[in-house]
C-alpha cells in the first residue's frame, strides 16, 4: 500500500504541476520557469509531458487494489504543488519576459 501512496502522490504532483503550463501555453502565454525556449507551445508540450508522466505514474500504482489511499495521495501531491505554485508563481520570480510577438 506505501508504494501505491507515494506512486499516486508523485503522479497528482505531476499533474498538478503540468496543468499550468498546459493552461499557459493554450492561453498564449509565453513566460514558464521551465528551461526551455519561451513559448507557448513549449508551455503546452511541457505540460502534456508532465500530465502523461502522471497518468503513467498513477497506472503503475495499483491503484485498484487501494482506492481511498491512492486518491488520496493523488490529492495530497496536487495539494503540494499547488502550495508551492501559489508560493513561487506570484509576480513572475523568475523576472521572464514574455517574447515580443509570439
């Protein structure tokens, strides 16, 4: 049962974490704290990336085999990144513009 917690925790972390690049990226927003070039189909592609890593994550987790205890390390991680995004997001820290014409 620990492994299928902490497999659905690390998979709501990445999903947690891929939704906002994702929804940046349909937006048209350029500016992501990722490494990549800035853009908003690197925001997209970036963020497709994260959730499928998770969605992986979660198929490996047994997650049949514990329901509540996966769910609710699934929460858990999106709950962790969320707190960190609501954190270190604000007022962009990362001093990025967004490039000029994209």
């Amino acid at each position: 049962m620990l492994a299928t917690v902490l497999l659905c925790l690390v998979a709501g972390f990445f999903v947690g974490n891929g939704l906002p690049y994702y929804v940046a990226g349909s937006t048209g927003q350029a500016i992501s704290p990722s490494p990549f070039p800035q853009r908003p189909a690197t925001n997209v592609l970036v963020g497709c990336a994260a959730m499928a890593l998770g969605g992986l994550l979660w198929s490996l987790a047994h997650v049949a085999d514990h329901r509540l205890a996966a769910w609710l390390g699934a929460l858990a991680g999106v709950l962790i990144v969320g707190l960190i995004h609501s954190r270190t997001w604000r007022n962009n820290p990362w001093h990025r513009r967004a490039a000029a014409g994209r």
